[in-house]
C-alpha cells in the first residue's frame, strides 16, 4: 500500500476484504498478472463500469481462497476475480 498526499493508502482492490469501500483511483491492468492482454483487461474493466472516480464496496468473498468477490460499483454488483481485481486501484 502507499500513500500519496497525506490521503487514505492507495492498494489493489483484490487485497481488500469483505466490508472495503473506497474510490477508484486508476487502473494498472499490466500489473495484474491476469491471463488477459493488459489492453483486454483493462477495456473489460472499463465496460463493466470500474472506472476512476466509482465508488466501490467489497460486498462478498468466495468460499475456496476468498476467490471470487463481488463487489458493488456505485449501484450495481459485479463478480471478480481477485486476479483481475488487482489491476483496481482504490483508496
């Protein structure tokens, strides 16, 4: 996690746990380690709303590895994989 401007820590959100709401800062699809292109991922992101400036709430975790968690950008929910999450930036 880092911090930057005296404001809250800035972490992928596939670390966050069940309970996390924050804001999306940016993405960083090619620090994801996802299977997908950096390009893929970050445009499949995009077009299921995870864009700068959403509100987002880790609302559920997978049973096996806490693996997926859906998460609710600003009023929809969305299943992810942590993978796949960790290209969210949030804080």
């Amino acid at each position: 996690m880092t911090k930057r401007n005296g404001t809250r820590p800035h972490q992928p959100l596939g670390l966050a746990r069940r309970g996390y709401s924050g804001v999306i800062q940016h993405l960083a699809a090619g620090d994801a380690g996802s299977a997908l292109s950096a390009n893929e991922l970050e445009s499949r992101l995009i077009e299921l709303g995870f864009v700068e400036g959403a509100r987002v709430e880790v609302l559920h975790e997978g049973i096996v590895g806490r693996d997926p968690i859906a998460v609710r950008v600003e009023n929809v929910t969305i299943a992810v994989r942590r993978r796949e999450a960790m290209a969210i930036i949030v804080a």
